[in-house]
C-alpha cells in the first residue's frame, strides 16, 4: 500500500464522518481521523505498531501490579496474574487456533519455551515484582531499559549474533542515563549517593537479566510458531514455578487471602488482560514481524510512558534529572540498535 492509498482511505473515513456529524464535531472528526491513519499504519508496519502497543500494555500493567503488591506481596500476585493469563490467552487461542492448549508444539518449542519462561517470568519477575514495592513501578522500569542491551549481549554469546562498535556504545549510554537517575549529589555531605535504595535497585536488575534471557530463549525456541501459544507455554512453566515457590514458603494463606481481596484481585486481573495476555503476545508478534531491534527501542519507552500516572496515582517525586536521565537511557537503547 503507497501513500496514495493512505491518503484515499483517509479521505473516504473524512467524509463519511463529516456526513454523518455535524460540522461542529471537531472531536469526532479528530479520533476517526488518528483511527484511520492508526488502521492503516498497521497494514504496512504491522511489528512497530505491535510494539508501540506493548509499551503501553506494559505502562497499565506495572502501575496494576504495584498497586496489587503493595497490599498482598509479589508472589501472590505473580502467580495469580500468570494464572489468569493463561486463561486469558487460552480463550483466544481456542477461538482463533482451535486449541485450548498448545498441544500442536514441537519438542525444540517446548524445551526451549519452557527454559524461557522460567528464567523470564519466575525469576525475573519476581525479582521485578518486589522491586515495585521498594523503588516504585516506573523507576524499576527504568532499569529495565538495560533488558535490550543484556539481549543483544546474550544473542551475541549464546545465538553468535554480531555487536558492533554503535552497539556497543548504545549500551554505554544507556547505562550513563540510568546512572544519572540512579547517583545524586548529597550537596551537604558532598558525597554521591544513590537516590533510590540499593535493594530495589538489584532487585530490578535481576529483572532486567530474566527478561533479556527469557527474550533470547523466546526467540529461539518460538522460531515461527503462534506468538500467543508460546506465551501459553512459558505461562504454564512460570505458573508451576511459582506454585513451588507458594508451597515451600508457607504462603498459600497470603495467596488465599489475596484472591478475596476484591480491589487487589481488580488490579492483577487488569494487570494481567494487558500484561501476560497481550503485552507478552504481542511482544512476540513485534519480534516476529520486525527486527529485535526496532520492536525493543519502541518498547523500552515505558519510563517515560509510566511518569505521569506515577506522578498522579501514586504521588512519586520525579525530579528533572531522572527524567533527563531516562531520555538518555532510552536514546541508548534506540543508538544500541540503529
């Protein structure tokens, strides 16, 4: 499709809406407008508009999964969010692949699906999870801009993807963005510390590992198989993961507890339609349709997608220079790529 197409869809969408409305519908006419180009938009880059969604998919979800593990505790949330997850996906994939369960998979997509969704969803977002309650959802985000970097390191170990010298200096940049945010000057002491407590810190570190590994088996072991069924297989691993986890800890109580919580339960369900179910799906779909590389710089703008509502349902203080330092970082990731 040319953009003389684009534009001949447009037009015919303009005037249907004007013949429709009145001519004082300025708002109308704008929202069928941004419809229009957004439908055609996906036609022609069907990856970039996958990933630009996943960005917003995951902004609602962290600020739902804070909120949910601030009251109950990462683990239960966790395992309930993948549990409804599954459901979520299995719904859909029984309406569009007439299987409830991936059944139809390989050996190689279950091996290496199943790998992925241990690394990626028991051990990295626990780790994550919890950091939401000690540094807040868009800091820890932040620090998950360093996943595009560690995936391409691990494709380049693990799959011999090749790292050139822009490569290498993206990933240099984003580190000196996140640093910036994360060091402060103390002007009374006249010592550098960090602005965020050193815990969470690491605990959204690890995260950034499990989702830059969980990205690299994913990649490997999905090949062209449903992106949806792929994420049912690393969803019934992370969900067995986290069962164990559950059991051996003592915590089925606090997991029963939560589940009666009804604005608890509110939150991981819309943590989960848009987190598990279609950010983790069409994650995959982005990756499928363009390059590694494209799909994670557009995602990676989550930080800067999550300070507002930071800013206004959970009352955290940004200041200038970690935004400032959270521009960089992304821009690091964009140069690591491109």
């Amino acid at each position: 499709m040319d953009v003389r197409d684009r534009i001949q869809d447009i037009r015919f969408l303009i005037t249907n809406i004007c013949h429709h409305f009145p001519s004082n519908s300025f708002y109308f006419i704008l929202f069928f407008i941004f419809a229009a180009y957004f439908a055609v938009m996906i036609k022609s880059h069907p990856g970039e508009i996958a990933a630009l969604l996943v960005a917003f998919f995951w902004t609602i979800t962290a600020l739902s999964f804070e909120s949910a593990s601030k009251k109950v505790g990462s683990v239960p949330v966790n395992f309930i969010r993948l549990v409804l997850g599954f459901l979520f996906l299995s719904i859909y994939t029984t309406a569009t692949r007439n299987h409830f369960f991936p059944d139809d998979a390989s050996v190689h997509n279950w091996i290496w699906l199943s790998v992925s969704g241990l690394i990626g969803f028991v051990i990295g977002d626990l780790f994550l999870l919890k950091s939401f309650t000690i540094i807040g959802s868009w800091f820890a985000m932040l620090i998950m801009t360093l996943a595009p970097p560690l995936a391409a390191i691990f494709s380049w170990l693990m799959l011999h993807e090749t790292m050139d010298v822009r490569s290498i200096a993206g990933m240099l940049l984003t580190i000196a963005g996140i640093g910036l945010a994360v060091f402060r000057h103390d002007k009374e002491n006249r010592k550098i510390k960090l602005s965020k407590p050193l815990k969470g810190i690491l605990f959204a570190f690890i995260g950034a590992l499990g989702q830059a590994l969980g990205i690299v088996f994913s990649k490997y072991g999905m090949g062209n198989y449903s992106p949806f069924a792929s994420t049912q297989i690393r969803i019934i691993n992370g969900i067995t993961g986290f069962f164990i986890i559950i059991l051996f800890s003592g915590r089925v109580s606090v997991l029963f507890k939560a589940a009666k919580n009804a604005k608890v339960m509110l939150a991981i369900t819309t943590g989960s339609f848009f987190g598990p179910f279609l950010g983790v799906s069409f994650s995959l779909m982005a990756i499928q349709k363009t390059s590694a590389g494209i799909a994670s710089t557009i995602m990676a703008i989550v930080p800067i997608l999550i300070i507002p509502p930071s800013v206004l349902l959970f009352k955290h203080k940004i200041t200038l220079r970690e935004i400032f330092g959270t521009i960089i970082g992304i821009a690091g990731v964009a140069l690591f790529f491109f």
